[in-house]
C-alpha cells in the first residue's frame, strides 16, 4: 500500500464534516468529480471502503472509523504546523481551550486571562471550570489547570502560583466556644465544613509533623464541592474549616478567621499550567506559558498571585 496524500485525508475529514461529497467539494473549492476520485483512489490504495454511500447519506465504515480515529488527530497536528508556519509570530492568534479548577477563576485567573487577551486580540479564549479531573487530550482542550501533584506525569507543567498551604481556621467565637483544638485528634469534636470530592467522597484533612501524619475525618456540617461556599460557611461561624491560605489570607490579617494547629500544616506546591509535551503546541497556547512566566516574574516578589 503507498502512502495516501494530503489532500485526499483533507477530503475524508471535509466529507465527515459535511455530510456529503458534494458539500465536501463546496467547502474545499474542488468539483464533486474530484472529491468523489480522490476518496476512490484512497479507498483503491487502501483496499478497505471508508464509507457507505447511498443517494440520500455518506456514513464512516466501521474500517472508515478505525482509519480517521487514527489519522485526523496527526492531520491536525501538520494543519497547525502549516499553520503556525505562515502566521506573524510577533502576532499569535487562534483560539486556545483550557479546563481549569472551579475556584481558579475568581482569585487569578480572571484577572491573568483579561490581561492576557488585552495583549493578544487575535487569540480567542474557551475555559470551562470543573472539579473532575479530566483528559485534556481525549476532551479537547489544549491545557489544563491543576495542582502540581495531580498533573499527569507525562505532561509539561507550569508554576502558576506559589505554594499552598492549608490551615485550620474558625471564627474567634467558635473557637471561644468549642475550645481550641491542640492536637489533629481534637478536631473530630468540632463541626467541620468539609470539601465533597468529585469521586463523590468527602476530603480528610491530612495533616504532618515530624514525620507523624494524620487524615483526620471531622464531621461535616456542611459538605461542599464549592471553596467559596465553604470560606463563607466558616466566616459565617458555622464550623471549622480546612481552607487554601492562598484564598483566606485577608480573612487571617483582619482576624475575622482564627488559625489553629498550623505547626501540623505543611506547604505544597500550588498550581500549575500542563499541557502534552509530545503534540505540537498551538500559537496561542505557545504565547499564554510565555505571559505567564513574565507575569511569575514580575510578582516573584509577592507572596499572592492576584
């Protein structure tokens, strides 16, 4: 079998787009005559059908499938090749997909992602928040937003924030009233406002020192998968919580939040941008790591990625 060429998997792909050879032909300026040959010809050098045809449908073969499953992810990949190739560099454009963490909008994100447009106004931008984690491969999107400890190792990540450290913290009232606990056992007698996973469980607050670690279950006065519903739960003195600093430092300074047992709450590192190393990266998403590590740069004094 030879190699296919270019332009006959261009017209598998606009066939599949369109629904029909002659709206295929439409679309990539050829005559019906000469779509309807070149999916032969690939058809003849493959020895396999690739579509069904009647006179009112074209539909994908069963072969057909297994072929472009295999094959449309690589034509993309040399489309944007092409692409990247013959537009300005000093002008990216596009559109870029990022899945992100629900709460990462309304603390950074927001404000990274309109400055970042304000600087590329050809760059189109989709984000869609959730707290699953997904793949951003098999889902379409060009990155993703995590914590550095849940990026897949086979992808390339980028610091977007400091490290993160969880505390232990409550109303000065509910502290005033339920006692202050002295050791992670102690908080199993509070009330906790507790984070709900996406696998459907509720987070046991892990907790280390000297070596000794604790996954301490507190029970839930309110469960959420909402941070900010619970950071308003423990402002509201409801319960005790187990809260990101990098979201409550404000709440901490003015003293409406109490911190406990900090000495059992170690940092880790914090978010980052990841992506797959091994596909072509798009001109958009190329110019997004480039803005984010000025933008680490220029904060790398601060202590909050605001």
């Amino acid at each position: 079998m030879h190699r296919s060429g270019l332009v006959e998997l261009e017209v598998v792909m606009a066939v599949i787009r369109q629904g029909s050879f002659r709206a295929a032909a439409q679309e990539l300026g050829m005559s019906a005559t000469a779509v309807s040959n070149a999916i032969a010809g690939l058809e003849s050098r493959l020895e396999t059908r690739l579509f069904n045809r009647t006179t009112r449908s074209v539909a994908l073969t069963e072969a057909g499938q297994r072929f472009v499953d295999r094959v449309g992810p690589a034509l993309q990949v040399i489309q944007l090749a092409a692409d990247e190739i013959h537009s300005q560099p000093q002008e990216p454009s596009g559109t870029l997909r990022l899945n992100v963490p629900q709460a990462a909008g309304r603390l950074f994100l927001d404000d990274l992602i309109i400055r970042f447009l304000g600087r590329f106004p050809q760059i189109r931008l989709e984000v869609a928040s959730e707290a699953r984690m997904i793949d951003i491969v098999a889902e379409g999107y060009d990155a993703g937003i995590r914590l550095a400890e849940s990026v897949p190792q086979d992808m390339i990540a980028v610091p977007l924030t400091p490290d993160i450290r969880m505390r232990v913290v409550a109303t000065p009232a509910w502290f005033a009233g339920h006692g202050v606990p002295q050791t992670p056992e102690e908080l199993t007698r509070h009330q906790g406002i507790c984070m709900r996973m996406s696998h459907g469980g509720v987070y046991r607050w892990e907790m280390e020192r000297h070596g000794q670690q604790f996954a301490i279950t507190v029970p839930a006065r309110l469960a959420t998968t909402d941070l900010f519903t619970s950071i308003s739960a423990v402002k509201a003195g409801l319960g005790v919580g187990f809260l990101p600093e990098l979201y409550i430092q404000d709440l901490l300074q003015t003293g409406e939040l109490v911190s406990v047992l900090d000495e059992w709450t170690l940092p880790f590192k914090g978010l980052c941008l990841y992506y797959p190393g091994h596909r072509h990266i798009p001109a958009g998403l190329k110019a997004f790591i480039a803005f984010i590590r000025e933008d680490r740069q220029q904060l790398s004094g601060d202590s909050r990625i605001m």
